[in-house]
C-alpha cells in the first residue's frame, strides 16, 4: 500500500467490527469504534462496560479519549468515528464536545440511539453517514441479546 492509499467506509468499519467481536468474546454488548485521522487509524476500542464495572465505558468513549490523547487535543474535527451501533445520547454529547469532524455507524438503535432526539445533539458541522456494514453489525448484536436471553432461562 502506498502512502497514496485511500481506504474506504468499508475498510474501516471492518476494523470497527473486529473490535465489537472482542467485545463479543468478552461477554460485553458487541459495539466496536476506531477513530480515523488523515486515512489512518488512530484509535480502536470496544465496549467495556462490564469489565470496568463503568456506564460510561461505551466503545464510542473510550476511542473519544484515546484519539484526543494521540492528537494531543481535545477537538476532533478532521476525524471520522466509525461505530458499528448508532451513539447513545451520553456518545453524542461526547462527540458534540469533541467536534467530531465525520460520523459514521452501522446499525440504527430506535430504542437508544442518539438520532430519537436529533441530529442537533451532534456538533454543528459534524457530518453523519450510515448504514456500513449495517447486517453485519446488526447480527452479531442479535446472537448477542439471543444468548443472553437464552442463558437467563
């Protein structure tokens, strides 16, 4: 790959995804983010809402910290966040107060998701895409919910 090397939407939430099935193997919900600056991955998370005993813990937070500790600032505004689940509002805030540059998620969350309350909850100039990688991400959230349910009976 050359220093040229546009990767695309697809490419990078693939590497969302990786994270959400760490997060599957490690019995947390299976949402997975990476923050993407100039074409390059600077942060990767997953949730770790479990592990951490934390609310706060969600994947979106957690690469939220990370990207601004590899910049070196608290502004966001020429990354793109791919998640494989719409934020939460909690995320959105997040996001908001970062100045995320670009939006990009998955698989829609009617229940909980950021968009219930509308896109003013993002920043301004905050772009937003979705629907990558939207099946994918939207099963393995469904074999997920499937076991744990299946585990409670």
């Amino acid at each position: 790959m050359s220093a040229l090397t546009v990767f695309s939407d697809e490419h990078f939430m693939k590497q969302a995804f990786k994270e959400a099935q760490k997060a599957f193997e490690a019995g947390e919900v299976p949402v997975g983010a990476v923050v993407v600056c100039k074409n390059r991955i600077i942060a990767r998370a997953h949730n770790q809402t479990e592990l951490l005993s934390d609310v706060t813990a969600h994947a979106e937070m957690i690469a939220i910290t990370a990207a601004a500790q590899s910049l070196g600032s608290k502004y966001l505004d020429e990354c793109t966040l791919y998640v494989t689940l719409e934020p939460c509002p909690m995320c959105g805030g997040a996001l908001a107060w970062s100045q995320l540059g670009k939006l990009v998620y998955a698989a829609e969350d009617g229940k909980r998701g950021f968009e219930k309350f509308g896109r003013e909850m993002l920043h301004p100039k905050t772009k937003v895409e979705f629907g990558v990688m939207r099946e994918e991400c939207s099963e393995i959230l469904k074999e997920f919910f499937q076991k744990k349910r299946a585990l409670k009976i």
